[in-house]
C-alpha cells in the first residue's frame, strides 16, 4: 500500500529519521526519485538505468540497484515483483516531514 505522508516526530531509534537524511544527501538518489515520482506502476532497473545514462548521471547496472537499495532501506521506495516485468521499484512515500527538535542522536 503507498501511503502519500510520513511524519517523523520522534525520539525513539525505530524510526530512522538520520537513514533518510543520509538517503537523500546524494544527488544521484534525488534523481532517482524524481524519476520515480511520476510512475505509477514503477520502474525496472533497467528502465530506470536507460533514463539515468541518458542525462550521464550513471553508467552502470549495479550502481541502480545500489542506489534503489539506498531508499528503500530508508523507506523512501517500495521493491515489488510485476507479472509481465519482474522486479519493480515505485516511490513508497511521497512527503516526508522532519521535526528535528524531536531528534536525539546517540552519541557513542
């Protein structure tokens, strides 16, 4: 299910609130999603590969999948499997809100 909001408010460590930061701190991962956005059935890798080697941003297969992995480890973009067109990625959450007063980071 996608939802369109994540609102992170919270002090607690189960929200990874720095892992999305870290996420978007990447200008190849803001392009990828911009790509994303207006898909609504996802994309393939190699979709997604096609549109990044054309504007010279990336020129290798495992740097995609790197990247995808990236976001969806930050819960930013969902991995789903189409009948027709195998693994598909689609973005997972469409705003994303910050409370950093909320946010205490573990100082080791």
């Amino acid at each position: 299910m996608v939802t369109n909001e994540l609102i992170i408010t919270t002090t607690s460590t189960s929200v990874d609130a720095f892992g999305i930061v870290r996420a978007l701190d990447n200008p190849v991962r803001i392009s990828m999603i911009k790509i994303l956005l207006p898909s609504r059935e996802g994309m393939t890798v190699k979709d997604m590969l096609a549109v990044l080697k054309d504007t010279n941003q990336i020129r290798y297969r495992e740097t995609v999948y790197r990247n995808l992995e990236v976001l969806k480890d930050a819960g930013l973009v969902e991995k789903f499997y189409v009948e027709d067109r195998g693994i598909c990625y689609r973005i997972r959450r469409k705003k994303v809100q910050i409370d950093l007063t909320k946010l205490e980071e573990e100082v080791a």
